[in-house]
C-alpha cells in the first residue's frame, strides 16, 4: 500500500522547481539513484499507528544505508516526519514541493517533475513508504546503465519488479529486531525476504526511470496511494516505446506488512477511483502494465547480474536490434 501525504499539502498550486526546466543540476560525485516517497503522520499511541511509523522509518532507513549512491527525498509538510528527515540527513531530506488533488492525495507526476529538475542522477523514481531494498537494487541498476552505454538497451527505460511480502510483527516495537537503524546490515532485509512471498505481477510499488524517459509534463494527475496508476504507467511506458527491465529474478523489493494487509490501496476512500477515472477520460490502458510485460530482466550469472531479453514483449523496433544480438551470439 502507498502512503500519502498531510492533506493540507500544496493541492493547486503549481510547484516551484528546484532549477529552471531542462536544466540539469551539478551531479552529486557517485549519485546513481535519486528516490522519492511521500509519509504521512500516524497516532503513535495506538498500537497500528507504531507499527505504521516504524515501517515507514525502516524505508528511510534501509535507502540511508544504502551510501552516497542513494539520494533520497521525502515529499511532506508534517512535522513528525520533518523530524525523522533531519534525524537522517543528511541522506534523507524532507520537501513540500509538491502538488496534491482536491483531496489531499500527493499527485505522482508533481514529485517526478520535482526530483527530475533537482538531481543530477542517471536514475530517479517513486517508490511506496513500505518498500525496502538491499543493494542488490544499485546492482540492477548499474546492469542496465552497462546495457544502455553498450546498446543493449533503449536510453529510455523504465525498471520495475514483483514486491516480496513479509509480515511484520504486530505490536511492531523499537526494540523488534526487524526495525531497522543505522548500522542494520542487509542480513535483515534477506531475512525478511526469505521469509516473505512473492506477490502478483500487477501490485507494482517501485518505477525508477532513466533522465528523461518520459514526458512527466504530458502525464495526466495520478495519484499515489490508489489503484490502477502502477499498470497504467506500465502500459504507457510500453506503447511509448521504453524498454521495461523486470529485476524480481535479483532483486528483493520486501513489503512490509502493515496491520492494514497486503490490499490496503483498494480500502474504500472518497477518491479511490480517481485514477481510474482519469485513465478514462485522458486514454490509455492496463493490457501491457504488469511486471510481466517487462521485456528485459534481470539474472545472476555468479556474482554478476546481467540483462536477459524477452522478446515476446518487445515492440516492433526492437526486432532487428534483436536480430543483430542473435546474430553476435551465434558468430
């Protein structure tokens, strides 16, 4: 389930970026990741608002510890989570520059705008407040930044991946060995995923792209936190041409189970069909928004992880380049 932000976030106005659009800011040295997530405040005297906020500290905390190759960015304007950016920073900040719905709900393309503008990283993207990574991600990901520098792979890319549901403990307390701090290695995290299951390939909860693959501008405003803007922008990723890399083979992206269950996107809210209403009215579709319809992933190969071409899901132009790869291997 995604998280969302205080409702009394920035709902109308358009926000102001950190540099002029197209710039690209000074590259922070060795930055390969920027990520982004939205947080929202929990009553911590009840036992699920605990639960909830340390899941969400564990989520800031495993990207902290992933090093100075992960820039992190959390979009509130609550003080309780202002709080845990600055016990993070300086590799996690907080920022209010975003834009929500009429009802509060943190609008997805006004976050991607915002870090797209901001960071002079290869890759950027949202990810749920729930979601925890090892640094098998930054390993994904420099797998296919090779396969873009050596033409393997499209400049525009689009990585996603099945999420591993764990269930955390519930009361979830300080002192639980699955919350997370600073010095947690990823022994941890593996735990979690060893544990956990597997879950279905249209729950997506992570989309990092590479600069400039899509045109965030032209995208209509999805929310986050409700169904059905995960398969869209899987699906318009695959007619706009992206390729897609599905990293589940390597990389585990562990959901941690809240109170609330695996489905708490679909819990009924006052605008719980919004992104379905506007797939409706700007077009687009779901038939190609799963993780299945990746047309690459990611395997290991001994310590080394490496592309591996789908080509029933590959659009017409990515025949002959596929050709000329068939061709290579049997020389």
């Amino acid at each position: 389930p995604s998280a969302t932000a205080s409702p009394s976030a920035l709902s109308d106005a358009t926000p102001p970026l950190a540099s002029p659009p197209g710039a690209v800011p000074t590259a922070k040295p060795g930055v390969l990741l920027s990520v982004f997530t939205t947080l929202f405040d929990k009553d911590r005297s009840t036992p699920e608002g605990e639960q909830k906020y340390l899941i969400q500290r564990n989520t800031l905390i495993a990207f902290a510890n992933l090093g100075e190759s992960v820039e992190m960015t959390v979009f509130t304007d609550s003080p309780q989570i202002q709080a845990l950016c600055a016990e993070l920073a300086p590799s996690v900040v907080c920022s209010s520059n975003f834009r929500t719905n009429s009802h509060g709900t943190p609008v997805l393309k006004s976050m991607y705008l915002h870090i797209e503008n901001a960071t002079a990283a290869p890759f950027y993207g949202y990810v749920n407040a729930d979601i925890i990574f090892t640094d098998a991600l930054l390993k994904a990901l420099r797998a296919v930044q090779r396969g873009i520098h050596e033409g393997v792979l499209h400049r525009r890319v689009l990585v996603v991946g099945k999420r591993t549901n764990f269930e955390m403990p519930f009361p979830l307390t300080m002192s639980s060995p699955m919350v997370l701090n600073r010095s947690s290695g990823p022994s941890v995290i593996d735990k979690m995923a060893a544990r956990g299951k597997v879950f279905q390939p249209d729950a997506e909860d992570f989309f990092f792209v590479h600069r400039n693959s899509l045109d965030w501008s032209q995208i209509a405003d999805f929310v986050i936190g409700r169904v059905a803007y995960d398969n869209w922008l899987v699906d318009h990723a695959f007619h706009q041409g992206l390729d897609r890399v599905d990293v589940t083979n390597t990389v585990h992206a562990v959901h941690q189970t809240g109170h609330d269950g695996n489905m708490a996107g679909h819990t009924p809210r006052v605008d719980s069909n919004w992104n379905k209403d506007l797939a409706t009215k700007h077009g687009g579709g779901y038939d190609h928004g799963t993780t299945d319809h990746g047309n690459f992933e990611t395997r290991w190969h001994g310590p080394e992880m490496h592309l591996i071409a789908r080509p029933q899901w590959h659009a017409k132009n990515r025949d002959e380049l596929l050709e000329q790869q068939q061709s290579m291997r049997e020389a």
